[in-house]
C-alpha cells in the first residue's frame, strides 16, 4: 500500500490502568505498521483528520457507563488527578467532528473491576453508541479488560490481551484496505 495505515489511540484513565492498555492496544497496532499516535481524551483533536483510517476510544467504567463530571469529581475524591475532571470520552464523543468523507472505523474498550466482570452494560459499549450515533462503524466488539481494583492494577496477563487486541485490529485494517484496492482493481 502506498499510504500507510493511521489509526488515533484515545483514553480517559483515572488512576493510570486505561492508559497502560491504551497504550498496549497503540504498541500491537504498530506491530501491524499502523502508524498510531495514542492521545489522552484531555488533549485529544477536536476534528478527525482525513486520512485517519481507525479510531480506537477507552475509558473506566463508572457505574455501568462512561465516565460523567460527577463520577469523575468522586475519582479525584479517591486520589485520581484532577485535570482528570474536565473532559471525559463521552464530552469528546458529543463534540468531536468528523470528515463525513472519510469516517475512520472505530473500536472500543473499558477497564472494569474484575470482581463485576460480566456487567450487563460498561463503558465500552457506551462508546460504541455514541460513535454509531456520530456515524462511525464499529470495527468489532466493545472489549472490556480487567483491573484488579477501582485504583487498580491491572488483573495479571492483561496487558498482553490489550497488546494481542491491538494486533487483531491491525490485522482486520490491513484486510480492510486490501479489500478497498482489490474492489476498485488496484491489486
């Protein structure tokens, strides 16, 4: 392929545990040679540039949903930063602007407490709603992963299963845009 791959890396993390697998999904993807930048949602772009292939969105799960103000005013109370407190993914989510040209695919994660593994809804899938609702495909399910505490750490072997994520994501890109340029009969 002549133009590499790009995918946004964007997470919330409160007490760190989101980012080191935000962080791990970045580091499988770019063993894929996507070309990954990994963002904190604080900081990130407020329009998706166009050459943006996929867009990959986490944050902890605060009760059974994204984060809000005040869930994240209750984090900081618990020890997290309180820059942590301004813009969450869902804030991001409502008001961040899309090339309608060329809407990257999005995938979605949260950190869960393991003790409430199964939850019948978490922050992962609330991403995913919202980024259909803004007109982006998902790129599989929303993934949860494990951590052993609200503060943390986490759960043993799950940074190695955000790293593998990331890989299965690059895999499913490069499939995605080799079936694009065999469709239009570049291949």
């Amino acid at each position: 392929m002549n133009n590499p791959l790009r995918a946004l890396v964007v997470h919330e993390s409160m007490f760190g545990n989101t980012a080191q697998v935000a962080a791990a999904v970045a580091r499988g993807l770019e063993l894929e040679d996507v070309e990954t930048t990994l963002v904190e949602v604080w900081a990130a772009p407020v329009h998706l540039p166009p050459d943006l292939d996929l867009l990959v969105v986490g944050g902890p799960t605060h009760a059974f949903s994204l984060s809000r103000a005040s869930t994240r005013a209750d984090a900081v109370r618990q020890g997290s930063k309180a820059e942590h407190t301004d813009v969450g993914v869902r804030e991001w989510l409502d008001f961040v602007t899309i090339d309608a040209d060329h809407a990257p695919v999005v995938a979605t994660f949260d950190t869960r407490v393991a003790k409430v593994r199964w939850l019948p809804k978490a922050a992962g899938p609330t991403a995913a709603h919202l980024a259909r609702r803004r007109g982006l495909s998902s790129i599989g399910k929303p993934v949860g992963f494990l951590v052993e505490d609200i503060r943390g750490p986490l759960v043993d072997g799950e940074t190695q299963r955000a790293v593998e994520w990331g890989r299965r994501l690059g895999t499913e890109l490069v499939d995605r845009a080799a079936a694009r340029i065999a469709t239009r009969g570049g291949g």
